[in-house]
C-alpha cells in the first residue's frame, strides 16, 4: 500500500497537471473545451479504476469468509 506522503505527492502532481492544462486550454489553444474532453475522458478511466477495485475488494471479503 502506498503511506500517506505518498498519497499526498501524487494528489498534489495531479492537482498541479489539471491546473496547467487548464491554463494552456485557455490561454496556448484557445479552446476551453478541450479541456473539458481531456478531464471527462480522465474522469471516465478513474471511475472504471474505481469500479474494478471496489470489485475486487468484494472479492476478497467473499473469499475470506469461505
């Protein structure tokens, strides 16, 4: 499992990117929605991660109680 650090390094370089591609959508491209398809196709995958995991952990529980 990943510590806390960790964890917070990665939020904080996620946060980080989102704020310079919002930035260059606006400011480079010109074209805010642009960024919108970049974070929806992101939002998509990280949910699908989300649904997986939740997935196995119930895997695991039903196989623990066996």
């Amino acid at each position: 499992m990943v510590n806390d650090e960790g964890r917070h390094l990665v939020a904080v370089l996620v946060a980080g990117g989102i704020v310079l591609t919002f930035a260059y959508s606006l400011f480079v491209a010109g074209m805010p929605l642009l960024w919108l398809n970049l974070v929806s196709v992101l939002l998509v995958f990280y949910l699908l991660w989300r649904f997986v995991r939740a997935h196995e952990r119930i895997a695991d529980a039903l196989e623990q109680r066996e």
